[in-house]
C-alpha cells in the first residue's frame, strides 16, 4: 500500500524540506508581485503617470521569460540548496536597491533585473522532485506550488498596510525593504536546513549545459520550434512599449532590441543544434530517450493555466468595474477571491494526478477551463454578476488545477533535466500571461474569455491525441557509468 502523504510529520526530512521549500518559493514572490499592491503608494509618492506605472508592471515580468530557462539549466547543474539562497539573497537586495531609487530610469531598470526573481519558481520543482517518489509527486509539487504562489496574496495583505502606516510618503519604500531583508535572512537560513537529495542519493546532472539534451533528430526539429514563442513574447512586449502601442521607448530602440532578440534567437539554435548534433551520427539508445513531445505539450498546457492566472488575476477587478459598475472595493474583494483558490486548488491537481492519473487529469481540467472560459465568452452587461463570479471561479479552480497537474508530469520525464525542463515550462506560463493580457488590450471582456477557451480547446486536442501517461521506469546513469533504473509511476 502507499505510503500516504502527511504534511504534518515534521519528523520526516522529506516533509520540513517541502514546507522549507514552498516558503522560500513563498518569499519570493512577495518580493516579486508586491509590486503590485504597492504601486498605488509608488505613483502618488514620485508623481508617476500612469503609463509611467504600467511599464513598471510590464518591465517586472519581462525577465522572468529567459530567466526561468536560464535558471532551470543552472539549478540542475548546480543544485536547488545553492540557487534558491541566491535568487533570495540577490533579488532582496536588487529589490532594496529599487526601493530606494528616486530616479524613474533606475526604478525601471532595476524592476527589469528584478524579474528573476520570478525564476525562483523552478529551482523547487527540482527539489521537491528529488525528495518525493513518482506516487507522491503531484501532491507534494501541488502543495510547493500552491503555497508559494500564494505570497502574492501576502504581498497584497501585508506591504499595503506597512506602507499606509509606516514613513508617511516613504511607506512603500519600508514595505519592500522590511519584505526584501525577510527574504534575505530566509536565503541564509535556507542554505544550512536544506540539503540537494536524501542522504546516500544520487544528484543527476546533464551530461552537457547550454540547452536541453533530447534523443532523436524529430525532436530537436521540435525543440527548436518551441524557442520561438519565448521570443515572440519578448518581442510583443517590445511592441507594446514601442511608439505603435504606448510610446514609451522609441523606434531605433525597438528596432535594436528586436534586432537583439533575432540573434539571441540564432545563438541559442546553434547552441541547440551544437549541443545534440551527434544523435545524426551516433543515435541514442532505446534506454535512455525520452520523448519531448512530452516537454512541448507541457509546456502549451502551462501557458494556458499559469498564463490564464497571471493573465484574470490583473484584469478581474476591473472587469466588474466597468461592466457591473461595482465600487473599487467590492470588485477588488471579489476579485481577491481568485488567487486565493492556489491554496487548495492546486494541490487539488496534483493529488488527483497522482491518484487518477497524469493524462486523465490533464484531460479532465482542460475540459474544464475550455467550457467555463467559453461559457464567460458569451457573457454580457445584463447577467447576473454573481454569475460572472461564480463562472470566473470554477474557471479559477480548473486552471489552477492544471498548473498542478501539468507539473505532477514535469519531475517524470527526465530526472536530470527537471530543472530545465521545469524552467520552459514556467517561461511558457509567462508567455501566456504576456499573450493573453496583450489580448486584453485589443478586445472586449467577453472576446477576451472566449481567445482562452479557444486556445484551451487546442491544447486539450493536443493532450487527447498527443501526450503519453507516464509509466514504466526512466533511466539515469550513475556517476561510476552504471544505469539506475527510477519509477515513474
């Protein structure tokens, strides 16, 4: 029988390194999202527009798209006990180094370098996948994911009130740097209370770093393919700061960082096609392929749940604003409502994964969020706003699900890429917040939700026909040359 998961035996090492874990994941995007809530505070204090504000907002995602793949490859070569402590060391002090710039060009520039933090994300998903059997996996990853995603919820509860109380217009300086110095006497602690692996486990590590290892010609065709929307949304991000949308950066700057973004692209295919060539010549053994459709449908999947998040929970109140013509306060707690479901919602998917299985789950939430965003499709000024809310929330629920279901998969496709593959999968989620918000901003309320229940509608097709239930055993080769043989179900 299973051994069943109690997140209250805090005599297992398994158990503390999970509730270690989701905090520290916890802490940094109280750091990261507090931005946010504080941003009312920050505008009236420095006198910002309000396009001033909102390239803020966007420059505070912008990095986290390359940062999460860059960071997925440097934890599985490294480990997560080391880059954790440092996301949380640095990006405190990247982010007290914002607090208390006055100068509009340095607030902009250290909000794009504080992007990284949002990486932080991937380097537990490695260490919960190396403390946790195949069974428990998508419990214990819902519960890591879950819970921190929730420190954007704190952020919102907490660094409003310090700043409305403490240091008069200063207060959101107080608020971030009181948050960034907890975040980095947490990245201290955490480095001397965790450990990478079990006592007398292997830590795998990629033969090679640079890019992802895959195992046949198809798939690095395939891999090569899916590098291209992570520049897209970088570009589309570009687009939106350029003369052609808000004008805050001029046509020879969007068209050198275009250019940039044309030769990043470049570099990182040849580094791709560098990395695997040899599989032309010396193909992989049957034993040691793992197929990357897996990692590409994943990843599509991601960018629909965490993307749909990102994505409803910066529209929401004011959606109820306009078309229901609730006061400010009222559409903030109804829309507040929406990040709280991460607590259960999430690990809902993960359990479940674990107990019905990766695709029938995968199936059954994606299901869920292409009816119920569809059903918000045709909604107009005339329903019933508890309606509205009550859809908006079982939409909630189901995506949030996913995102703990797509990520009871990850751990089990490769061991030793976890973190790289962890790391796209997460920069996809970003692409879909960067998506679907730029949709947003194109389209009415009603056009908007029905774009995600579309788009949700193709990746269920894709996960019917094309996604595999993980079974039977990977295989990973051990430090001395022999192959260890690891359950993935």
């Amino acid at each position: 029988m299973a051994e069943r998961l109690n997140i209250f035996a805090l005599s297992r090492p398994n158990i503390r390194i999970l509730h270690y874990t989701w905090f520290a994941f916890f802490m940094t995007f109280v750091i990261w999202l507090g931005l946010g809530p504080l941003m009312p505070f920050i505008q009236e204090a420095l006198q910002l527009t309000d396009q001033q504000a909102k390239v803020l907002l966007i420059l505070n995602v912008a990095m986290t798209i390359p940062s999460r793949i860059v960071v997925g490859m440097l934890v599985d070569k490294y480990g997560p006990r080391i880059m954790f402590s440092s996301i949380l060391v640095l990006g405190g002090l990247i982010s007290i180094a914002f607090a208390w710039a006055d100068d509009y060009q340095a607030l902009a520039i250290l909000r794009f370098l504080s992007g990284f933090i949002g990486a932080g994300f991937v380097v537990g998903i490695r260490m919960i996948s190396e403390w946790f059997p195949a069974r428990q996996t998508g419990t214990a990853q819902g519960i890591y994911g879950g819970w921190g995603n929730f420190g954007s919820a704190g952020a919102a509860a907490t660094l409003p009130i310090i700043a409305a109380n403490f240091g008069s217009e200063d207060g959101w300086r107080y608020a971030i740097t009181f948050a960034s110095i907890a975040a980095i006497a947490y990245g201290v602690l955490y480095y001397f209370i965790v450990s990478n692996t079990p006592k007398g486990s292997t830590y795998f590590k990629p033969k090679k770093s640079g890019a992802m290892e895959v195992t046949s010609t198809g798939d690095l065709l395939l891999y090569m393919l899916m590098n291209i929307p992570l520049y897209a949304a970088l570009a589309l991000l570009t687009w939106k700061l350029s003369p052609a949308k808000m004008g805050l950066i001029g046509w020879a700057t969007s068209d050198m960082i275009y250019a940039g973004l044309a030769v990043l692209f470049l570099v990182q295919t040849w580094k791709i096609w560098h990395m695997n060539r040899h599989i032309f010549k010396e193909p992989v053994p049957e034993l040691h392929r793992y197929r990357f459709k897996q990692v590409a449908i994943l990843d599509w999947a991601y960018l629909v749940t965490f993307g749909t998040e990102l994505a409803v929970v910066s529209m929401l109140a004011m959606f109820y604003v306009e078309w229901f013509h609730l006061s400010k306060v009222s559409a903030a707690l109804l829309a507040g409502i929406y990040p709280f479901l991460n607590l259960f919602a999430r690990p809902g998917g993960g359990w479940i994964s674990d107990k019905m299985g990766r695709k029938l789950t995968l199936m059954a939430v994606f299901a869920g969020i292409t009816a119920s965003f569809i059903a918000l499709g045709f909604v107009d000024r005339e329903w019933p706003v508890i309606a509205v809310v009550g859809l908006t929330i079982i939409g909630g629920i189901f995506s949030k699900a996913g995102s703990g279901a797509v990520y009871a998969m990850v751990p089990l496709i490769q061991r030793r890429m976890t973190g790289q593959i962890a790391g796209m999968a997460g920069a996809f989620g970003n692409v879909g917040a960067v998506l679907f918000l730029t949709v947003n901003s194109l389209v009415d309320y009603d056009q908007f939700f029905m774009f995600i229940g579309m788009v949700s509608a193709f990746v269920l097709l894709l996960i019917i026909v094309f996604l595999d239930e993980p079974e039977g055993q990977m295989a990973e080769v051990m430090p001395d040359g022999t192959v260890q043989m690891i359950d993935v179900k």
